[in-house]
C-alpha cells in the first residue's frame, strides 16, 4: 500500500502536472490568467525545430551538427519574420487570428 502512495505522490510531483495547477486554480476562480503570445511562439519554435532537426537526422546523410545548424539556421529566420510581421501589423492596429502561430511553426 506505501508503494502506491509512493508512486502516486511521485507522480503527482512532478514538474509537468504541477505546472497545470496555476491553470487549474485560474479556471476554477475564473481568472483571465494566459501564457503571453512570446512564451508561445517560443514554445512552437522549439517544438518544431526539434521535429525538423530529427528528420533532418533521419531523412538526410547530414551529420548531427550539420542538421542542428540547418534547422536553428531556417528557425531562427522564420521566427524573426513571424515576430516582424505581427509586429508591423499591429502598429497599425490589425490583429491577427491565433493560427497563424501555427502557420509560423510550419514555415
């Protein structure tokens, strides 16, 4: 019986479901707590730019660090062109749908 609670207190730790609890205590008192659209965007580059770097390393004969630099060299300008984009857009004050985080993690 110690052993399941070890496991479950183990489990119910860990780094990954204690981050959903500020998100858990948020929507339960009906707060406008959000990740910041940077903290986002951040998190789809990463995302993506370790799915380019894996089949870079799978589909291509490039060596490891060959592949590491092609895919921060394509991610890092992508990013750049995102964030200028938006930026420019909305200086003059026209928004931009949520998906087109999306469209900048696939470019």
């Amino acid at each position: 019986m110690v052993e399941i609670f070890d496991l479950a207190a183990a489990n119910l730790l860990s780094s990954v479901i204690l981050s959903f609890v500020p998100g858990i205590f948020a929507a339960l008192g009906r707060s406008d707590l959000s990740v910041p659209e940077v903290a986002v965007r951040a998190l789809q580059s990463i995302s993506v730019s370790t799915v380019a770097f894996e089949m870079l390393k799978i589909m291509t004969n490039l060596s490891r660090i060959d592949a590491a630099a092609v895919t921060s060299h394509y991610g890092t300008i992508a990013v750049v062109t995102f964030v200028s984009a938006t930026s420019v857009l909305n200086g003059r004050g026209i928004s931009s749908k949520g998906y087109m985080v999306t469209v900048a993690a696939v470019m």
